[in-house]
C-alpha cells in the first residue's frame, strides 16, 4: 500500500470503529451478514491497548469459532426511511431548531436522534441496523487445541 492510500484507509477504519474491538456473532453463517448479534467489547482501564495492535498479527483476520456470552442491548426497529432521505430532513430541521436566535431544545434532540439513525443506516455508526442485534459482550473464550507436536518432534536431536 502507498502511504498516503494507508494514511486514507486507516483513517476510513478509525471513523468507522474508532479504538474499540467489535465483536460480531454470524448465528447464520457469516454469508448472512445481516442477521448478527453486534457489540463492542468495552475495555474501560485500557487493558487490551497493547493486544489490539497485535490482534490480527497473533489470531489472524478471519472470522473464528469463539464461545460468547452477551446479553442483548437493543433490537433496532425495522426502518422503512433511506439514510439519504433521513439526512435531507435532518438539515431542514436544522434550520427550525435555531428559529428566532434560540435554540429549540426539543428539536435539536430529535434532531440528534435522526442523525444517530442516518449514520446506522450509512454503517458508520457501530449500533446495528434491523434484523441484527445489539448485544453487550460480557465474557469471549477462544477455545485452546491441543498441541499438534509429534512425538518424534519432542524427542529432540
């Protein structure tokens, strides 16, 4: 990768999922990108900081087998409105909420509600759109293989 196409992709990454780890569930096989159950793992004392840099190097980029236990945050009503349309909206209320020099409080919540709802149905907010699932991961275990040394191997030369 050239480095300003790397600079451009890594901001494109960090907009998207900021410095969190997702966690992503494919209860239907990860062909079915839609039906998921979607979280972010929260790390409040900043204990994963140094694992996340490392993470794909020590467990790879694809998806993998991992025992879950989440419960479930918000199941995301059905929308039925395009992003595009939401937003359009979004910036004649804009308008309406700062009518007469003050701010109209009630409309710029609702405006911000909209907003949070555009930005899921663009993908850049990581709260999942219908039919997937927001969950709050609370425990992730990898299962651990057994060794694959061969008995000539641990004999030693």
């Amino acid at each position: 990768m050239t480095p300003p196409f790397q600079a451009m992709w890594k901001k494109i990454v960090n907009a998207m999922y900021g410095e969190h780890l997702t966690l992503r569930v494919y209860p239907c096989g990860q062909d079915e990108w839609d039906y998921q159950f979607s979280g972010v793992i929260s790390d409040p004392g900043n204990y994963l900081a140094g694992e996340k840099t490392v993470l794909f190097s020590r467990l790879g980029a694809d998806p993998q087998e991992w025992t879950t236990l989440a419960t479930i945050s918000r199941i995301p009503e059905r929308d039925t409105i395009a992003p595009t349309v939401r937003y359009e909206r979004i910036m004649a209320t804009l308008q309406e909420a700062v009518a007469d020099g003050e701010v109209n409080r009630q409309v710029l919540e609702r405006m911000i509600q909209e907003t949070s709802r555009a930005m899921e149905g663009f993908g850049f907010s990581e709260a999942p759109t219908w039919p997937a699932i927001s969950v709050i991961p609370l425990a992730v275990y990898r299962s651990v293989q057994p060794s694959k040394i061969t008995p000539e191997l641990e004999q030693g030369d």
